[in-house]
C-alpha cells in the first residue's frame, strides 16, 4: 500500500523553512557573507608593511664581449654590489635592480676584471652597459 504524503501550500511551507532554526541559520550565514564582502573589500584599502614600488626599481642590461673568438661572453660571473648574481645570458641579459648606486663586477677566465659603479635612475628607465673584456 502507498503512503500518501502530505501536500502542503507554497507559502506553507516557506513559513515553515524560515521558521525557528532554519531562519537563524539563513541569518547567520548572510550575515557572515556580509562580513566576508566587506573583508574582502576592504583588505584592498589597509597598506600592509612594506611594499616594493615598481617605480624604485630599474633594468639594467648588461651586453659583455671579448675580442678572443674562443671566449663566451655569456660565461661571466656578474657580481651586483658583491653579490654573485649568475652568468650573462643573450636570452635574458637584464637585471631588474633597486634605484640607487650599485657596484657592478665582471669576471671571466682568462680576462681582466671589470668594474664599474653605476647609478640605477628607476622606472621607466632602461639602461645598457656594454663591456668589453680585455684579455689577461
């Protein structure tokens, strides 16, 4: 035998939804989606520390040659105010660094070392060293 189950009237059953605890829940939780917008709103108007401004740093390209046919400009170790950075590469040979003075050093075997005190201006500049080895 078939249980018949009892129909009820849409607006009977939404008295019956958004009373005692279900309407507390509904409550609570566009209450806490409230919060969450406002949080999220206004995480973006609180500086939180320090930040880095793209406008205080600067690229530096370096471009490093030797007249030795049998050396690779790519293969010098390039020092950033005493910091070993890594070698030139002609696939990305630009340093993004902080504005100010900074002390650039060069070496390579075999040829003698380069350094040059250079003043990073900051974005939107652009600037180039080009050096050029001499052998030992």
């Amino acid at each position: 035998m078939m249980k018949h189950e009892q129909q009820t009237s849409k607006p009977e059953r939404n008295r019956i939804f958004f009373s005692g605890n279900n309407f507390s829940r509904l409550n609570l939780y566009k209450r806490f989606l409230l919060l969450l917008a406002l949080v999220i709103i206004l995480s973006g108007c609180i500086a939180a520390g320090p930040t880095v401004s793209k406008s205080d740093m600067g690229n530096l390209e370096l471009n490093v040659y030797t007249l030795d046919k049998d050396a690779n400009g790519c293969l010098s170790d390039v020092y950033v105010d005493t910091i070993f950075i890594g070698n030139i590469s002609s696939n990305r040979p630009i340093l993004n660094l902080r504005e100010g003075e900074h002390n650039i050093r060069i070496e390579q075997k075999g040829h003698k070392i380069y350094e040059k005190k250079i003043f990073i201006a900051g974005e939107p500049n652009h600037q180039v060293l080009n050096v050029l080895l001499e052998k030992n």
